[in-house]
C-alpha cells in the first residue's frame, strides 16, 4: 500500500466546497466563495472573479488586506525570532507595550492571541481585583453583562450569551453573571449590588447587527461604574482600532474604560493578537504564575501588531472611516426599498435591517456575490457591511451602486 500523501488536483470552487464537507466540521455555514487572493479592499476566488469585500474578516483587515508594510514587518520579523514564550523576554515586547499605551493613552498593557482570550482574561482581572481590593467575599463576584452580547465562543463567555444557538447543548454554565437590556442604563444600576465587581459590554454590539445605544449610554455606565466602585469593561474587539471613525469607540462619548478589549485588527489580519488595555491599579493584581500564555506577547506578533498600528495612523485610516463611513451611510439610506426597514451605523461599522417578510438577509447577500461585493448576513434579517478602512470615495459609490440594484430588485 503506498502510503505516501499525494496533492489533489483541485482547482475548482465546487471541489474545494467538497473538501469541506468531506472533511471539515459543520460549525459554519459561509457563502459559497472560496477565496484564494487578497489585496487592498479586493478579494479574488480560485476561478478569478474578483470581488469588493464589506466584511473585513468581521473587522480583522482594517488596514486592508496583506497591506504591504505590515507584510514586510512579518517576514522581517520572522526571519530573526518568532517564539520565546514569556520564560524569556524579548526586544518587541516594551516596544509594543510602549507605542501601544501611547496611542491609547493605557498606562499597562496585557498581550494575549483571541479576541476571546483577551475577554476571558478580562474577565479573571476583574474578580481578582474584586476580592484583592474591592472585598468582595470570596467566589462571590458578580460581573454584569447585556443581553444580545458576543464576547466571544468559550465555555464561559457562551454561558452569559443570551443567544440560544450559542447556549443549547453546552451547559451546564459557570456562575457569576447577570444579564441586563442593552442600553438600559436604569436596568444596570438596578442589577448592581456590593458583589458587582465588573460591567461588560461592547459599545455597539457588532454581531446583534450593530446596535447602536441611546446618546448618553456610555457615559451613564460610566458615572454607575465609578459610583459604585465597578470597573467597567469595553469589548473594543470590533468596534476599535478605527472601525468607528475613531481609534476606539469609546471616544464617541468621551468615557474611559478601565479595562478595553482590543483584537482582529490589532495585527491587520495578519496573525492572531489581542490586548487588554488597563491602568495599572486593576492589571497590578495579576502576579507571576496567575495568568498567561506560550504566545501572549510573541516577538512575531508584536512586530505586526506595530506595524499595523503605525499604518493605520500614519494612513489616515481612522478619518477616512468616519468619511467613507458617512459616505455610504448616506447612500445607503438614499435607497428606496421595501424590503428596508432600518439603516444605521457608525463609521464603516454599518447594518441594512430588512423587514422579516423581505426573504431574509442571506439571499440578497447571494444576490450581491454574483455582483462582485461580498457581505454577510447577520441574526437572519440583517445584513452587515464592514468594508477595510482603505477604501476610496469611488468604491464606496461603486459598492452602492450594488446594494442599490440588489435590495430594490
């Protein structure tokens, strides 16, 4: 028998889609693209059609795809030293902490790979904090969170999501949280008792559609949040890094978490990096061998993570998002449709809400894939668009010009 592997010969989109099913799990259900190139706002499939990209990988490629000077950081970077694990330090790592504090205004910084891991990470801060400093009882912190959230796919964080597809057949859920309305900031004070230790949100809720909260939301939790001697936690893993036409959302209503999450675009889509952002006051009750991570801080992602963060300032990126953003919003509610029932966004952090009798949001997202823009449905009726923060004024017309003649049939 010869046991040696040979290379399929696979060259068509159907091919590789029966690989998947073959041999993949079924924890996705994507739209029939298989991409195998990626440049600026653009993608190409394995037949060569190419195609405007309004996901960004949910917000990973900000700065475009494989941006050149992010590129040649990773190759660089890769050729002296990829991996030393924390056992040893680094010449990457101060750098990274240092230019990433600066931009941020933080004073202490926590390296982690996922977004999730730096959600859970968060999370650990946040209970210690509540017993070392606070006095909380022990194993009797409460971390308060919204309904509709995404935080993330881990045991604990699913177990605090309210949506049912993330829940069913994973408990039994770990203690410890409670849910409260989204933007309901009377809900949250009323949630808030002496074991409150933390207020997890995200400043638009990315996956719920992008819900956006009432004016004066952010700013109400945060007075809650210092009253009552809470932290208050920002999951900026979509919403930051410029999506919003700022670097952080959180800037929109001038607050100040005391822990913000940051991730995907933080390496430019390149490799997976994540942060949590903090004073030192909460960060300082970590001690070593509490917390950590093999690849947490590697020298491979901190020199991407800094190049991706230089680009996206020295670019202008973040004001071409707040511009191309209102651009294509306003576009966007130009288009008279009855299938449209609502339009709103922040930035090129944008959702069509189709009306539940429309058809659902997938087809028209199908219907926009034999267009060349590609976009993905989320929560059934809505439809999220997230181009890179590269594009251009005549794009954003051109990728109008799509949605125009899709949603109005």
């Amino acid at each position: 028998m010869n046991t040696m592997l040979m290379e399929a010969p696979v060259s068509a989109t159907t091919d590789y889609l029966a690989l998947e099913a073959e041999y993949g799990a079924r924890n996705y259900k994507p739209l029939d693209v298989v991409i195998t190139r990626g440049e600026g706002v653009y993608l190409w499939d394995v037949e060569g059609r190419r195609y405007l990209d309004c996901l960004s990988a949910y917000s990973a490629v900000n700065q475009g795809h494989c941006h050149p000077r992010i590129l040649e950081a990773m190759i660089k970077q890769a050729g002296r030293l990829t991996l030393t694990s924390r056992a040893f330090r680094n010449d990457q790592l101060g750098l990274f902490y240092e230019e990433l504090c600066t931009l941020t205004r933080s004073h202490s910084v926590l390296p982690m790979n996922t977004g999730v891991e730096a959600v859970e990470s968060a999370l650990k801060v946040a209970r210690k904090w509540g017993y070392d400093i606070k006095g909380v009882p022990a194993n009797q912190a409460e971390i308060i969170v919204c309904a509709d959230n995404f935080h993330g796919r881990t045991l604990s964080v699913v177990g605090f999501s309210t949506d049912p597809a993330s829940t069913s057949g994973f408990g039994p859920f770990g203690p410890g949280f409670k849910v409260v309305p989204y933007g309901d900031a009377a809900a949250l004070e009323a949630a808030i008792t002496p074991n409150t230790v933390a207020f997890l949100v995200e400043p638009i809720q990315g996956e719920a559609g992008v819900i956006i909260p009432p004016t004066g939301y952010m700013q109400k939790a945060r007075e809650l949040c210092t009253r009552h001697d809470v932290i208050l936690i920002l999951d900026e893993i979509q919403t930051g890094l410029g999506r919003t036409g700022r670097l952080l959302a959180e800037e929109h209503e001038g607050v100040e978490a005391d822990l913000t999450l940051i991730g995907k675009a933080l390496s430019g889509g390149f490799y997976p990096v994540s942060a949590v952002l903090s004073n030192k006051e909460v960060l300082g009750v970590l001690k070593p061998g509490e917390h950590g991570s093999t690849f947490g801080g590697n020298p491979l992602g901190c020199a991407v993570a800094r190049m991706a963060l230089k680009v996206l300032v020295d670019e202008g990126m973040i004001d071409n998002a707040a511009h191309m953003g209102e651009r294509m919003l306003a576009g966007l509610n130009a288009i008279q449709s009855p299938a449209i029932k609502n339009v709103r966004g922040r930035g090129l952090m944008i959702a069509v809400e189709l009306h539940p009798e429309a058809g659902g949001a997938r087809a028209y997202c199908q219907a926009l894939q034999t267009r060349g823009l590609l976009c993905k449905e989320t929560h059934d009726h809505t439809i999220r668009i997230a181009p890179p923060l590269v594009i251009t004024e005549g794009q954003v017309d051109w990728a109008l010009e799509q949605f125009d003649a899709v949603l109005r049939g």
